[in-house]
C-alpha cells in the first residue's frame, strides 16, 4: 500500500510539473513574438477575447492605469521600427495552477538599445482551452 501512496504522489508532481512547462513555454512563445515583432505568432497563445493592461508608476506623476485593446496590441508590435533593438528579460516564472485557470507572475527588465528601459512585474492569466494553454488576461507594472 505504501508503495501505491509513494507512486501516486511521484505521478502527480510528474503531471503538475509537465503542466507548469507547458504554461512557461505558452508564455515563452507570447515573447518569442514579441522579440520578432510577430503579432501572429502571439496570437497563437492569446485568447480571442485578451484583456491587456499597465499600470506606470512614478513618483513624480502618480501612479497611472491604462488599457489597451488586443487589435492597438497586436497593431503596435508589428509597428516596431526594425532599427530598434528591445528585449523583455524574464527573471524568473512563478507558476499557479488550479485545474483549467493558471496565474504566472514574471519579474522582468526591459531594454531598448542594450539600455535599461524599466522595470517590472507581468501578471499572466491564462486558461486551459481543450489541450492548449491561452492567455486571456495581462497586466504589468512598470517603473524607471
């Protein structure tokens, strides 16, 4: 019996962990996009119905929250100057999963010409859709 408990608990960290690696890839993908300005490929991992928001924060003008529609999102990525160089650095990945609703916060850097940009923290949403994972919600903070 002891043998069945040991093997059911190994089976299920086995099948949280394959999960947690299909959400970090999801949002890997999400930024794979990005970095190559391909508002297809990110939608690929996006919900039709994405919510997308910012939240700047200075301590000189307040802190300020903005909304932005998928279409003005998927619009300004393929607006991206080629001569400009960016780059969104993931910090780490912090992955919660609750059947088919997963939460990842990603602490990140953003660079524009190899030059630091601002910083913060992205909260994904995302949800399980038949077999594939979908972001259906994103906010992030940003701060010089």
């Amino acid at each position: 019996m002891r043998t069945y408990v040991i093997i059911l608990f190994l089976l299920f960290g086995l099948s949280c962990n394959a999960q947690k690696q299909e959400i970090q890839k999801c949002i890997e993908s999400f930024f794979d996009g990005f970095h190559q300005r391909d508002s297809a490929k990110i939608k690929l991992v996006c919900g039709d119905k994405i919510i997308l928001q910012s939240i700047s924060e200075s301590t000189v003008k307040g802190n300020k929250l903005s909304n932005e529609s998928a279409k003005e999102f998927y619009k300004s990525i393929a607006s991206i100057p080629v001569s400009m160089k960016f780059q969104e650095k993931i910090l780490s990945y912090n992955i919660q999963i609750d059947g088919s609703m997963a939460h990842v916060w990603t602490p990140y850097e953003f660079y524009i010409n190899d030059k630091l940009s601002h910083t913060g923290v992205n909260a994904f949403t995302l949800f399980k859709e038949k077999d594939s994972w979908k972001i259906i919600y994103l906010i992030d903070t940003r701060r010089k």
